[in-house]
C-alpha cells in the first residue's frame, strides 16, 4: 500500500511540473524516497504513543493476599520492610525498582519472608543479584540453625517480565523434623515453588489484561 502510494505521488509531481519541466528521474526518486521515509516515522511515532496506554502496574498487595490465601496457615512473614530496611538488607535501593512488597517475621530468629521487586528495566539484573547476594547470607547466618537453614537453602528467586520474586518460605516444618535435611529442603522448596506459581500466573495475568 505505501508502494502505491509513494507512486502516486510521484505521479503527482510529473503532472504538475508539466512536461517542459520534467524532474529527472534521480530527483524523483529522491522525492519518492523522502516521502516513505517521512510515512515510516510517522507510522512509528503514531504507533509509539498506544503503548504507553499498555503499561501495567500489578497491584502487589493483592499477589501477597492471593499467596496467604493458598498457603493459609503456613504463610508466617507478617511485617512490611520499609524501603530502608529493604535497602540496608539487600543492597536494593529507590533509583533501581518501581515499587516493592517485602515482608518478614516479626522475630529475626525467624526467617520467613517474601520480597517482590517491580525492577527498572535498567536494574533487573541488578536486582538479581542482590537477592542471590541476600540468599547466600541468610544461608551463611543459619549454618548454625539446623532448622533455618532447610529453609534457607529451600529459597527461591523468580523473574517474571521486571517482577523479581523471591520467597523464603515453609512455615512451621515439625512436620519433617528427624527426617533430614534433604527432606526437609525438600518441603520448603514445594511451597516456594506453589507460592511463585501463583505469583507468575497472577502477574502475567495482570499484564495481559
């Protein structure tokens, strides 16, 4: 269609330079080629401004609510991280992420915790690896703490588009007590791994919508 179109306009200017003041063909073709390139711009910036229409902001208070909904019980963390602590524990801070949901137990003994990161596009990396970063020293800490360190171990990190998702989760895990460590990571990593699904269902959901 613009093929067509770019024709007919050189067209347009053969007829109106009349037939004493032809245009050689170069000079047309030049004419011709500025004309589509002009069109792909303005195809380009007209179809620049629906996309800032698309962009989604998932509410992550609701992914918390629909992760204590599946877990019930055996969802512990049940104290909101302001960006300060967020940031003296992870090392992320304000210039690299959106918005955030951190929450932990209200013990530090106590390990439970989920952290969803809405990363700049600019830091998801960055982001990244700040939570491996804080997972290898909260495993470190528990070396110590038979019980927390199952969990620790058990954590798991998730990126899902700019989400970045990390659960530290497993409640109260007597019900493996003196059957190993293997089972009881094992455990642990079944409800990260039911949390995070719900996350990604959840979020991908919300962006497609």
């Amino acid at each position: 269609m613009r093929k067509f179109v770019t024709i007919v306009m050189i067209g347009l200017v053969f007829f109106l330079t009349g037939c004493e003041e032809q245009l050689p063909n170069d000079e047309l073709v030049r004419q011709g080629q500025a004309f589509e390139m002009q069109q792909t711009e303005d195809d380009l910036e007209a179809s620049s401004f629906p996309m800032l229409d698309r962009e989604k902001f998932v509410p992550l208070a609701e992914l918390k609510e629909n992760v204590k909904e599946l877990l019930g019980d055996n969802y512990w963390p049940e104290v909101d991280l302001s960006k300060e602590e967020l940031a003296q524990k992870t090392g992320i801070t304000e210039e690299m992420y959106v918005d955030f949901l951190a929450e932990k137990q209200v013990l530090d003994a106590h390990i439970d915790t989920m952290i969803i990161i809405q990363a700049k596009e600019a830091y998801v990396g960055e982001v990244e690896q700040a939570l491996e970063n804080y997972r290898t020293a909260i495993i470190e800490e528990n070396r110590e703490h038979p019980q927390n360190l199952g969990k620790a171990m058990a954590s798991r990190m998730e990126t899902i588009d700019n989400y970045v998702c990390f659960v530290l989760l497993g409640a109260d895990t007597t019900v493996v007590a003196g059957q190993g460590e293997e089972q009881l990571i094992d455990y642990c990593q079944e409800e990260n791994e039911r949390a995070l699904y719900v996350l990604e269902q959840d979020i991908l959901e919300y962006l497609r919508d």
